[in-house]
C-alpha cells in the first residue's frame, strides 16, 4: 500500500487588504494559498494552492493527494 502522509492542519485566515484569496465574506488567504471550509461554517488556509480540503474542516492535502476517509492522512491521486 502506498504510504500515507499525514494531512496539513489548515491555517487561520486573516482579515487581510488586496493580493490576497478571499475566502468567504470576511476572511482571507495569502496568495499561493487555498481557502478551504473549516468547521463552523468558518474558513482556513490550506498552504497549497492546489492542495485539496478535507472533510473534517482541519486539514487539507498537498496538490496530487487527497484525503483519506476521515481526514487522516493523505494518499496519492
């Protein structure tokens, strides 16, 4: 089986002028960042533009992987 990388916690997202992703109505990323729902109905930055958010609205995966069943790890596409 391929080995399973652990899944990135997502970063909080900052209240933040141009340049940036917004995410939502209120919240930002940097750029080269993702926005990605957390839980709450709130938002977080995923560090990969490409990466791929979880469903446990805390982690998401570098760009190729994706998340496991419950968010535990991160395999390749």
């Amino acid at each position: 089986a391929p080995r399973r990388a652990p899944p990135i916690p997502l970063q909080a997202t900052g209240i933040a002028p141009g340049g940036l992703v917004p995410c939502g109505a209120t919240g930002s990323c940097h750029r080269g960042q993702r926005c990605c729902r957390a839980q709450g109905g709130s938002w977080g930055c995923c560090p990969f533009a490409q990466g791929s958010c979880c469903s446990d609205g805390r982690h998401c995966c570098p760009a190729g992987s994706r998340c496991t069943a419950g968010g535990w790890g991160c395999s390749p596409q």
